[in-house]
C-alpha cells in the first residue's frame, strides 16, 4: 500500500502533477483504507488537501504540516515512503485493483 499513498502526493520535483492527482482521484473513489495508522494519517491529509485545492500536496507541504502539529512518526513515516517511485496510469491502477481485490477476499 505503500506505493499507492506514494502514488497519490507529488514528491518529487519530476512527479507528474496531473497524474498524481488522476492517482489520488482514483484511490479516493476505490475507498480503500491503510493498515499502517501513520499511512491513514497522511492519506486523511492528502485528501483533506486535495478537496480544499483541486490539487494534491507536495511532501514540503505535508512535512510543514505535521511538523506544525508534531507528529514526528508520522514524519518518520513520510521519510520512508516519499523516496518511492510514484506508479502512474495503468501500473496504478493494477496495483489498486489487486489491493481492492485482496480488501474483498
């Protein structure tokens, strides 16, 4: 699942923005949820953010965030996932569709 919320927030400056916004739109609309607390923290941010802008944050905005509030675990968490490689288009959705697939089994 990883992957996914990695998916769905730009980290990088060489993420695509208007894919990882589809990314978020998509994940948003399947209704799946994290096993990792920290993960359902960010995701809740991301989402929050997403429907007040119309754009998904950068890991500089989210870091500020929860640096502001102090929840340095869920910055330890963001440390590990914002180095991933995003997945876009049909590699996403894949991967969004076997988890959605695991959640029903």
């Amino acid at each position: 699942m990883k992957f996914l919320l990695r998916s769905v927030f730009v980290g990088l400056q060489s993420d695509d923005k208007e894919l990882t916004f589809r990314n978020y739109l998509a994940f948003d609309d399947a209704g799946l949820g994290f096993d990792v607390p920290e993960d359902t923290t960010l995701w809740e941010f991301v989402r929050d953010f997403a429907r007040t802008h119309n754009h998904v944050p950068d890991v500089r905005t989210i870091r500020s965030h929860f640096e502001a509030i102090k929840k340095p675990e869920v910055l330890d968490r963001l440390e590990i996932i914002a180095p991933l490689k995003p997945l876009y288009k049909g590699d996403f959705i894949k991967r969004l569709e076997e988890k959605a697939e695991d959640r029903r089994v």
